[in-house]
C-alpha cells in the first residue's frame, strides 16, 4: 500500500467512476483499474461496486476510504508546514570566558544580525569547566574554553571523554592592563616585582579544585596579598579605569577597548604563561549559520590584536 494508491481510490470515490477519475488524474482507465484491484488485494476487501450510478464504496470500503482522508488530510498539513518560510529569527546560544577579545567579536556579530530580526541569543561569561558541562547537559550548543597549556592533556582528555570536538582559537601569553595615569605605563620594560605593590583585580570563579594551580588566574600561582575578586567584567573595567593602582591579568585586548577605559596593556618580562582558548562544541554537532557567523568574527578579531 502506498500513498498514490489512496489517493486514486479517493479520487474515485470522488469521481464516482474509473473514467472521470483517470482522465482527472491524468492516467490511463485501465491502469487505474488496475491499482484499484491491486489495492483491493492488499486490503483484503472490496473498496467498490459497480453499479448503474458508477463506483459506489461497499461499507467497508467505506470506512477505510474516511481513513484514508484522514491520512490525505495529516499528509497535506505536513507538505504545508514544510514549505512554509523558515521564521528570520536568530538563535545562538555560547559560554566563554571573560575576555575583551570574545566581547568585542560578539558585539561585531550582533551588528550584523540587528536588523529588526527576532532572536534569542544567549551569552554567558563563565569558567572553562561550567562551559564544558553546560554544552554536555545541552544548556548551550558550543562554547569556548581557556586553559594553561601546562594543563592541555588534562583538557583534551576531558573533551574527549564528554564527547566533545575543538577548534583552536588563539594561543597567548597574558599581558597584564592598568590605567594608563599609572607611572608604570611610561616604564619601557615591567617586571613582577613592580605589579607587587599595586592591587590585583582577579575573577572569582575560575580556580578548578582538581589541578593544582587552576585554568586561568595567573596569580594564583604566586603570593598574592593585595587583590579583588569581581565576578562580572562590568566591576572589572570600573575598578581598572577609577583607581589607578590596580591591574589584571588577561588575554590581549582589542585597542578600541583599551582607549574607551584609558588603559594600556604590556607583557611581564619575568613572568610568562602561555594559555589556549579552544571553540567546542559536541562531536557529529553541525555548527548553525549563526553560530559560523558568530566565529567568524571572533576569529577577526583576533587576527587583529
């Protein structure tokens, strides 16, 4: 059974002849008599008889013929519904961490997408190992995740055991900024011990219990006596720009940020660790057009810093 025969029979029922029916349907009367009869013997049951007044439904012919409406009918809203417009509306759902880079290629992304279209977007600054089990539990389709390279086997035994796939992003030494009204901008080389007076500015929530340094605050490596930790990158740039005794470790920032703050930004001569920030996402996962549009500018901003 298959769906031309049905809807020849109801097209005969319909018609109320072999005749008006094949010439409606544009076959020969003899082929769909045949389908007819065809169909009749996978049913089991005659679907009509012929009389005076053309093809009549016996009443188990019927029954089955409304079913087969039924069926037609399901049929046609399915054709409907899938030749209906894709709605214009922009879904995106990523996890990252804090850094200036990632912001400053989101918001180019949000410039080409904000043009009246709905969309629903979620963009959520975290650390490397919630991002990881928000994409296993399915609470964001991709992400990214940042690590020391010290710790890269660790990282990459873990996307592989939570069925995770990566593309690299950038691979950095930190710089450290501060206001620009500190004297150490004018200082052509800073060292470590220069940064120990002034007040460091860290994120709270990155440290990962089962290494024994963590994921991405450098000083928590050393002896850190003077520091605050911010949990949103609002207070950060805040307590950077208005106090100028203050300074943070981060990823390369984009210029255009760093003038809008008044900071500069400089490597530590004496003190270098190299981090990687990796695109994951679940493997077999077909990235969305939103979600290529979204790394695409990422992905120029960073050849940019």
């Amino acid at each position: 059974m298959n769906l031309t025969s049905l809807k020849y029979a109801l097209e005969v029922e319909k018609c109320g002849s072999v005749t008006n029916a094949a010439k409606r349907l544009s076959v020969s009367q003899p082929n769909l008599s045949k389908m007819i009869k065809d169909l009749e013997q996978k049913i089991g049951f005659k679907l009509f008889l012929r009389k005076n007044k053309g093809m009549v439904p016996t009443k188990k012919g019927k029954e089955f013929l409304n079913e087969a409406h039924q069926v037609m009918k399901q049929l046609e809203s399915l054709e409907r519904f899938s030749q209906m417009p894709v709605e214009n509306r922009v879904e995106l759902s990523v996890a990252a961490p804090r850094a200036s880079y990632i912001t400053h290629g989101f918001t180019r992304f949000m410039h080409r997408i904000d043009d009246g279209r709905k969309m629903e977007i979620y963009f959520n600054e975290t650390n490397s190992l919630d991002t990881i089990n928000d994409i296993v539990e399915q609470k964001y389709t991709s992400g990214i995740i940042r690590y020391d390279v010290r710790y890269e086997k660790y990282f990459l035994s873990m996307l592989q055991l939570e069925g995770l796939t990566y593309e690299p992003l950038l691979e950095f030494e930190y710089v450290f900024i501060m206001s620009k009204d500190n004297p150490l901008s004018e200082k052509e080389t800073v060292l470590y011990e220069d940064l120990e007076k002034c007040i460091e500015i860290l994120h709270g929530d990155t440290v990962i219990p089962s290494l024994v340094h963590n994921d991405i605050t450098p000083s928590l490596d050393r002896n850190v006596e003077r520091c605050i930790y911010v949990y949103e990158r609002g207070s950060q740039f805040d307590l950077l720009a208005d106090e100028k005794n203050t300074f943070m470790w981060v990823s390369p920032i984009p210029q255009k940020i760093l003038e809008r703050y008044h900071l500069f930004q400089k490597p530590c001569a004496d003190y270098r660790r190299v981090m990687k920030d990796l695109y994951i996402y679940p493997k077999g996962y077909q990235l969305s057009q939103y979600e290529n549009m979204f790394l695409e500018e990422v992905r120029k901003v960073v050849e940019e810093l």
